[in-house]
C-alpha cells in the first residue's frame, strides 16, 4: 500500500535530549513537510523540502533541524534547544504542482519528562 | 504570507442538524483550497479541494464547500450531519504559484450527538 509511515507512535524523552522522528513515503512525492499540531492552535509549519537535498525553514523552525538524503525519507530532530517539545508532529508529503493535494501519516506524539 | 481563519473553534450538533464551517484566508493572488478532516484516532485524510472551474465543490460523505473570491472564503457544508462525522476539520490554502506550501486554519472541532 502506498503512504507514508510515522514512527515512533509515541515517544518519550528526557529533557537535554535530542530525538529523531521518522517519515518514509512511497507515494514519489517530491515534496515533504514537517507540522506540529497543538490544541486550538492547528498545524503549524516546521520545515519543509521541495526537492531532495534541498529544505526550507517553516514558521516555528526553532529548535528543529531536518535532512533529505532521499526522495522517500525526511526525517525531524527535535533537538535540546526546542522550549517546549512535547506535541503531536505530523509529516506530510504532496505531489509536484500543480496538484497539491497532502497526505499524512498517522503523527507521532512526543512527550518530554 | 497567506494567512487562514477558522471562525468556529468548537460545534456541537445533533444528529440530523445542518452544518456550515466557515474558512476566510488571506492572499493577493490565485489559490488551491482544502478541507481536510482528522476523525478520533485517525490521520488527517483530505474532505474536499478547489483548483478551479466550479465554485462549488463536493467531497466525500456527503460534504461541499462554496468558494466565494469575492469574500476570501472556502465554507464547509453538510445539510444534515451523522454520529461518525464527529472529527476535526481544517481549512487549508496554498498559493497556485511560489511554493505551493500548505498553510492552516486552527481548526475546528464538532462533536455530533446521536
């Protein structure tokens, strides 16, 4: 089945402490994205690549830091500088335009302890 | 930079009721525009979508959207809601040319009662 697969489901951390995220697609989509997604606050962009090789800081890339070695994996590093890590992250992946319909996985939630 | 406003934050209906969510956004030039809905455990799965040609667009399970450029709208309708439609809705629009990045309302949250 072509998707695109989020893991862990759920993942702890203690504070000081870097951890990766995971994001693989086999849709060949050539662009990914990374959002956060809060209570009452929607999806919120982190970063985002257009083309492997090649990503671009969201709105709330602070904190983050992401690689895109290839066209199927995307992967985010919630690092020790992000304030306040603990949320549902959410990858996504579209199609070259102008068809630029998303698909998501199924998130991952982090929660820092 | 586009900009997305949901106005509802939370809906709460009956069985049978009609629904109306509305989305304005912000952006000077042309966009694609989107519904997505993300049911109780479930990813965020795409409702509906408006490139162009008719301004009136249907979706899965019964739901359409009305674009008015005119008022910088995309609202969500149903006549008549269902149990299982209780979910979280987000508009969403992206620019028809640049980046074509996707950017989010702050979604809204309707629970229907049987």
């Amino acid at each position: 089945d072509g998707g695109i697969t989020q893991s862990p489901k759920y993942l702890f951390r203690k504070e000081g402490q870097n951890v990766t995220l995971s994001c693989e697609q086999n849709l060949n989509h050539d662009a990914m994205y990374w959002y956060r997604q809060d209570p009452g606050q929607g999806l919120r962009l982190i970063y985002y690549s257009q083309i492997v090789n090649d990503f671009q800081k969201g709105d709330i890339a602070e904190g983050y830091s992401v690689s895109r070695e290839k066209k199927e994996s995307f992967p985010l590093t919630v690092t020790s500088a992000q304030k306040n890590p603990t949320a549902f992250y959410l990858c996504a992946s579209s199609p070259r335009p102008p068809n630029t319909e998303a698909f998501f996985g199924q998130g991952t939630r982090l929660t820092v302890v | 930079a586009q900009s997305v406003s949901q106005h509802n934050h939370h809906v709460i209906l009956s069985e049978a009721a009609s629904l109306e969510l509305g989305c304005n956004y912000s952006y000077g030039g042309t966009v694609n525009l989107f519904w997505y809905v993300q049911y109780p455990g479930q990813h965020l799965q795409l409702l509906l979508k408006y490139f162009s040609g008719d301004p009136l667009v249907k979706g899965i399970k019964g739901f359409e959207a009305e674009f008015i450029k005119s008022k910088f709208s995309f609202n969500l309708r149903k006549p008549s809601v269902q149990w299982s439609d209780t979910a979280e809705y987000f508009c969403a629009v992206n620019p028809s040319g640049g980046s074509y990045i996707p950017t989010f309302g702050r979604g809204t949250s309707l629970i229907v009662h049987p």
